[in-house]
C-alpha cells in the first residue's frame, strides 16, 4: 500500500503519528492537513485500513480528483486515495451494464466504454472527476428526460466501516443502496460501481446566441423535446448562449473543426483570452458589462458530429468558483427574474460579476440524497473568478433559491447547515438511520460531514 506524506515542516499528527501535509481543492475553495494519505492497491489492502482505522478509534475520508468546491473530501484523519483502484472490471453486452472500479476516471469511462461499442446515457462537461467522486456528490449532466449519474447506479460494492466488504442494489440491500449512491463518502468506501449504459451514439453540438427573454420563456419546453439542452447568461447582456446536443446513430458521418480552429475557439479564446478578461473586469470593474459582451460574442463554437465522449467533454482551464442549486421546474421563471434582481443591485453597490449563469435540467431519481429526488429539476449555477470575492453574490442568490425550495449540489459551495438540509431532503432521516446502521462510530466522519449530516 502507498503512503504519501508531505510537509516541510514534518509535523505529526497524533492519531496517526503520520507527518502532515495540507491539500486544497481544484479552486482553492477549502484547505484541510490529513494526518496522512493513503492508496490501497486492492480492495483487501482497503478492508484491512478500515479495519484498523476502525479500532484505534480514526476517521478516514475518500478522495477522488479534488475537483469539488465544498470541503466534502476533508479530513483530519487519514485521506483516502483510490487511484490503484481504476479500470474496467466486466461488460454484459446482453443487458448493456459495465463494472468500473470506482476510482476510475469520468475520462477513462468514456474511452472504455467506447472501445465496448457501449456509452454513458448522459454526462457532464467535465471527466477529471473519479468515478466514486462524481457518484457521491450527485453530478448530473443536462436533460429534462435523464437522470444524473447515480440515476444509472445498478449496484455498488462497498467497504463497511467494520472493514467487512458488501455488495448492494435495489434487490439485496435497497436501503444502503439508495442511501450510499449519493452517499457523500458517508457510507463506506466505493469500490466498484455497475452502471446502466446503453449502446453507443454520436452527439451533434450546436451553439447559438439567443434572446435571453425568449429562451427563459421556452426552456423548459425545449428541454422536455431535446436530448439535452443548457443555456449560459453573461450578466449584463440580454443574450444567452443556448447549447444543443443531439443524440445521433454511431455511424453518422463525424464533422470536427480544424484543429487550428478548435485551437483558437478552446484555448485562445475559452481559456487564455478568457482569463485575461476576467482579470480585467477584477482590475476596473467598470469594463466588466463590456467584456461579458464581448465574451458571449466570443462563445459559441463550430457545429460538432463525433463520438458521445469526446462531445461532451469542455476544455476548462479557468479558475473560478461555484455555487449551484436544484430548484422546482415551477421556481425557474422567479429564480431568473429574482437572479436579474440581484445583479442589478449588486452593480450598483459596486460588485460586478463576470462569469456566466449556467442552466440545466435533470429528470427525477430515486436516490435519497440525490438533489433530483422525487421531482424533475431545474440547475441554475453561479459562478465568479477564483481570486473574486463571492459573498456579495453568493450570499443574495443562496436566499432567494432557498425561498424557491433549491437544495444545494453536495460538491459545490453553499453554506446550509442539517436541519436546513432535512427540510428539503425528504429521505434524509432516513439516510441518517442507514449511516447509523453501517457507520455507527462515524469512521467516515469529518467536521464538513457533521456539518451537513448533524452528526
């Protein structure tokens, strides 16, 4: 098993004895010093860790890419690295359901199952996260009629707080397996997932500017009558970029730009002009209307036909913070009049915001700490430059989403607290009485999980 410890100024810790070392988050939204790190090679070497974390009475929380803005991966005890713990275990073709170990890559997903004529049925913009990762904090791609990833969970296998090791669906162990499918790490450890794919497409990307009044007006229809349909908003501007991606036959005929355009579109004008704008509007603030102007001009990209991996995947080199919520698909009209509001005055008080309102939707799942739970869902995230301050944005745009019933993505900033949490989790105690079950002395616990779970 790999231990890694790093600090210069070699501190112990007394749990474990281990020198310290700190870690943050991709966007330096948390900063936590484990008593040490981790990273089993086997689900055996896992078993035997818990085990003994277990009995001299630590804590150990799992990490996957760090790609969360929350503090969810925090720890004072051990932290948990399942980068051994990747690969493609098996594939039915009969019933299209592959097992992943779970600290596989999103990125190394796609490839896989690509090379078995099989696909996700649907993904985010981004594939740096680790499998284990994006299942436990509930990522969710686009699309009023498909379900976020851990909608498409058929079973899990787990390490138990005890170091016993189970496997668990809908049918062996119904309760755990609602519960630890967005399980926030609280659970046991992931070691292997089986998801629900379907055969293999390709997806057409098309992105327009759009009248930003016209598009709050018919999103929820169109998104009900396309595969997958989101919309970015630059404040100040009444435009939205609406993004369309169709599903096609793996067989239609494949368009990419040149790789000189797809150059200049993704990394000179998505990533490198883009920072220098946002560092801009940060040093005169009164440009920032005109850069958000310039940027939506700047956004939509060249019509694309290829595989569904590489079509759903953004290049996102900037830095920035984020906070989203999944509101009623009723709250949406209120929560972007209310969202116009807010900048509004917070342009008058002085605070300018750059980066765009990013809108999707998700179908209901069945998972019980899924922000989807029970009822389709409309996502609105914000969003500000990673050295921005962000309260005088954040703080407004929380309230007003949770006046519109919103609860909070797990792996993105907000500040609720349990009892606010339960209020809008219908299955959250629930949840509480199965963490209890598996993880009665809280081997899985951190200060962040106390936070968010009262215990």
């Amino acid at each position: 098993m790999k231990l890694i410890h790093r600090s210069p100024q070699n501190r112990q810790h007394p749990q474990s004895g281990y020198p310290q070392h700190t870690r943050t988050t991709w966007a330096s939204t948390a900063a936590w010093t484990p008593a040490g790190h981790a990273a089993p090679h086997t689900e055996q070497e896992l078993a035997n860790l818990v085990r003994r974390t277990a009995e001299r009475g630590g804590t150990l929380r799992p990490i996957g890419s760090g790609h969360s803005f929350s503090p969810i991966a925090a720890t004072d005890g051990l932290q948990l690295s399942l980068e051994h713990l990747t690969g493609l275990v098996s594939v039915d073709p009969a019933t299209h359901r592959a097992v992943f170990r779970a600290g596989t890559p999103l990125a190394v997903v796609g490839k896989e199952l690509a090379r078995q004529g099989l696909a996700l049925q649907n993904m985010g913009d981004i594939d740096r996260q680790t499998l284990a990762g994006a299942i436990s904090t509930g990522t969710h791609g686009t699309g009023l009629g498909l379900t976020g990833l851990s909608g498409t969970v058929v079973s899990l296998r787990l390490v138990l707080a005890d170091g016993s090791t189970v496997t668990v669906s809908a049918e062996s162990d119904p309760e755990l397996f609602h519960a630890a499918r967005v399980g926030l790490g609280a659970f046991g450890v992931l070691t292997e997932v089986e998801i629900q794919c379907v055969p293999a497409y390709r997806l057409r990307c098309e992105e327009q500017l759009e009248p930003l009044e016209a598009v709050v007006e018919s999103f929820l229809e169109r998104s009900a009558a396309q595969d997958h349909l989101e919309f970015f908003w630059f404040p100040y501007t009444r435009q939205a970029l609406v993004k369309t991606l169709t599903h096609l036959p793996a067989d239609a005929p494949v368009h990419r730009p040149s790789p000189v355009r797809r150059f200049v579109g993704e990394e000179a004008l998505g990533n490198t002009a883009y920072a220098a704008m946002c560092r801009a509007g940060r040093a005169v603030p009164a440009l920032q209307p005109a850069l958000n102007r310039l940027a939506a001009w700047g956004m939509p990209g060249p019509a694309v036909t290829d595989d569904w991996h590489r079509v759903y995947v953004s290049s996102r080199r900037v830095r920035f913070r984020e906070m989203e919520y999944a509101l009623p698909v009723e709250s949406f009209a209120p929560a972007m009049s209310g969202l116009q509001r807010i900048l509004t005055e917070a342009r008058a008080a002085g605070h300018l915001v750059g980066f765009p309102v990013e809108v999707r939707t998700a179908a209901p799942d069945d998972a019980w700490l899924s922000t989807a739970y029970g009822s389709p869902r409309v996502y609105l995230a914000v969003h500000e430059f990673f050295i921005h301050e962000h309260q005088p944005y954040f703080e407004p745009v929380e309230r007003l989403f949770g006046e519109l019933g919103g609860r909070p993505h797990w792996g993105k900033m907000h500040t609720l607290r349990a009892a606010e949490l339960a209020e809008r989790h219908p299955r959250f105690a629930d949840a509480l009485r199965v963490r209890d079950r598996v993880d009665p002395d809280g081997v899985f616990g951190s200060a962040h999980l106390r936070r968010l779970l009262g215990r």
